[in-house]
C-alpha cells in the first residue's frame, strides 16, 4: 500500500514532469495562458499518459527491442487521435482552445519518457499508478503556472476577476511564461525538492 | 519484429476507426450547432434560412445563407475568413441589404490568449458591430475610419474589420453592385 501511495506521490514531487524533469516544455509554455486551460491541457495529457503507460506495460514483453520506439510511439498516437475525436464530439468548447496542442501530445517527451523508463520495464498495476502520479503532477504544475500568469496577466483566477484593470500584458505573452516558469522551478528546487 | 509492428499498426488502425465511426455523428452534430448558433446570432429574428450558398468574390469562395420573409430578402450571414494575428480568422457576418452590419459572431480564431482573443469577449469592441451603419467606414480609426480597435491587439482588430468589409462587399455584390474585396491580410498592414 505504502508503495503505491508513493509511486503516486513521485510523480508530484520527485518526478515533477514541468518542474523536476524539465519535460514537456512546449505545452507548458504555450498553454498555460491561463489556470483553466493549463488544467485542460493537464487533464488531456494525463488521459494519454495512464492509458499508454497500460497498454506498453502490457504489450512490452512481446515487443522486440529494435521497433520499441516505433511500437510507443504508435500506441500513444493512436491514444492522442482518440482523445481528440472525443473532445471534438463532446466538448467542442476545450477542443477550440486546445485544439492545435492536442496532436502535439503523441511527441510529449513526458509521454515517451514515462513509457521508455518505466511503462517498458514494470507491471501493468505500476505503470497506471506512475501515470496517474505522472500526469497529476503535470496537471498540478501547469495549473500553478496558469494561476500565476493569469492573476499578474490579466487580473483573474479561473476566469473571476480579482481587481479591475488588465494586469501586466507580458505576462500572457511568450515571455511572461519564461520568467513565471523560471521562478516556479527555482522556488520548488529550493523548497520541496529534498 | 515486423510481424510484431504489422500487428501493433492494426490492432491501432481498428481502435482508430471504431472511434472514428462512433464519434462522427455527434462531432457533425456539434459542429452544425455551432454554425447554427452563430447564424442565429448574427441575423434579426424571423424569417426563414436557406441552405448553405456559395459565391465567388474577388477571386475567394464565400459560404453564405439567406434569410427571407414576404418573398424579399431580409438578410445575409455570410462566412468571411482572414488572416489574423496568429492564424485565420474566421466571423459570421450578418449583414442587412442596405450594407448595414446587424452583428459579428467569431467562428474559429488562434489569436493570442489575453489579447487578439479578447475579440470574442471585449464588451466595446463586439458591442460596436451590432446594427454598424453602412454610411460608416470599416476602417479602424487610427487608419482613419471608424472602427475601435481592440487596446494593444490593433493587427487582430484590423484583420477582424477587414473580415467584416470582405462580408458586406460580398453583400453588395449579390444585390448587383460591383464593390472590389480587398483579400490582403490583416497583419501585412502595420
């Protein structure tokens, strides 16, 4: 039991995908203009990465290591193109926000790296736990980033407006993600990272 | 190991296409919603729509849909699709015989999140298009017409005004005037 609560727990902190790993970056960076569609954008990449993580961990001993690669690497896209059928039909809303990012979930390095270094090498059980902690951690990281970017961008929280005016535009801008993203990753190292 | 990769591409093939055929009618279904939602959003209530139209004008292919009352017709939504600032835009356009715009509604865009996008939301520059006369200019008013642009999103602004000239021009052609379009892009103007 304690063991899975850790494997949970690895992927918040030990394995922090955003700000541990450094993975994903293109996601973080581009979607995180706001809390809502960094939880988006969270919630769809964990979906990819629990399912993937089972169906490798489950097809991995069948697999000959020369086509490893290519084999993930279908399973996950097949997942993506899934996942992006569904958004369409049932909440064409997220899909029109998300949209452009969701393909670009099949090159993921979190995606590929989780089935690489652990899917490819433990049980089916492990696996999902991993991608659940994983793709939490992720989700918890890019909402953080989203909160922070648009409470100074653009004055709100998940939409609700905390005080009057637009905030500091650079914020929701390319280069406010950097700076947001680099003092995030500075503060975790120094406080939770043990 | 090709047998393996053989059977893995398969096996995702027939997911694949089982979604595909499961999903389809309900993405087709929301999509036309949306479509719908915006028609009805742009033109005055009342009157019947007609199918989907097409009409070629300087040179690009419009979609447009009629709605009529008494044998005459009362309006026009016409589909107008730009460049913007971060791709294309994409308006509804409901436009009244006379030239006059009733309303805009934005079908698709990629403008920047917390800037161009604010073309969907901000209050003073979508509450301008509502019944915007013909006898004014579709130009923003920093080109000198008298368009409100969007603060700090001027090339989405321009390229959103430019969507709505290209729609009334289209306008004015189907009720027999000749008008040029002007199918530059929005954001090759600075």
């Amino acid at each position: 039991m304690g063991k899975k609560i850790s494997l949970i727990l690895d992927g918040f902190v030990k394995n922090n995908p955003t700000f541990v790993l450094v993975l994903g970056m293109c996601p973080t960076l581009a979607t995180t203009t706001s809390a809502m569609n960094g939880l988006s954008m969270g919630l769809a990449t964990l979906f990819v990465l629990v399912l993937s993580n089972i169906a490798i961990s489950a097809i991995a001993p069948m697999v000959p290591d020369k086509v490893h690669i290519p084999v993930y690497i279908v399973v996950i896209a097949t997942f993506v193109t899934v996942l992006q059928l569904l958004m369409q039909a049932f909440v064409p809303s997220v899909y029109a926000t998300l949209g452009l990012f969701i393909p670009l979930i099949v090159v993921n390095c979190i995606v590929l790296g989780r089935a690489e270094a652990f899917a490819g090498k433990n049980s089916v059980g492990a696996s999902a736990l991993d991608g659940i902690g994983v793709g939490l951690g992720f989700t918890a990281s890019l909402v953080v980033i989203g909160l922070v970017r648009e409470i100074l961008g653009s004055g709100s929280a998940f939409g609700w407006k905390l005080f009057p005016g637009d905030g500091v535009l650079a914020f929701v801008m390319a280069p406010g993600a950097f700076l947001v993203l680099g003092y995030l990753m500075a503060l975790f190292n120094k406080y939770l990272k043990k | 190991m090709v047998l393996c990769l053989t059977a893995v591409c398969l096996l995702c093939g027939a997911v694949l296409g089982l979604v595909y055929a499961a999903t389809y009618d309900a993405i087709e279904a929301a999509s036309l919603k949306a479509l719908q939602a915006s028609i009805g959003q742009v033109l005055p209530e009342g009157g019947a729509l007609s199918e989907a139209n097409h009409v070629e004008v300087g040179g690009q292919d419009y979609e447009y849909y009629l709605s009529t009352g008494d044998g005459k017709t009362l309006a026009y939504a016409v589909k107008s699709t730009v460049s913007g600032f971060g791709g294309p835009l994409t308006l509804m356009v409901g436009v009244l015989p006379d030239g006059t715009v009733y309303n805009t509604s934005v079908l698709s865009h990629t403008e920047t999140p917390g800037l161009g996008a604010k073309c969907t939301t901000d209050a003073a520059f979508v509450g301008q298009w509502k019944n915007f006369p013909a006898t004014k200019s579709l130009k923003l008013k920093k080109d000198g017409g008298d368009v409100d642009a969007i603060t700090a999103s001027t090339i989405t602004s321009r390229a959103y005004t430019l969507a709505v000239a290209n729609a009334v021009a289209v306008v004015k052609n189907l009720e027999g005037e000749s008008v040029a379009v002007d199918a530059a892009s929005g954001a090759s103007a600075y």
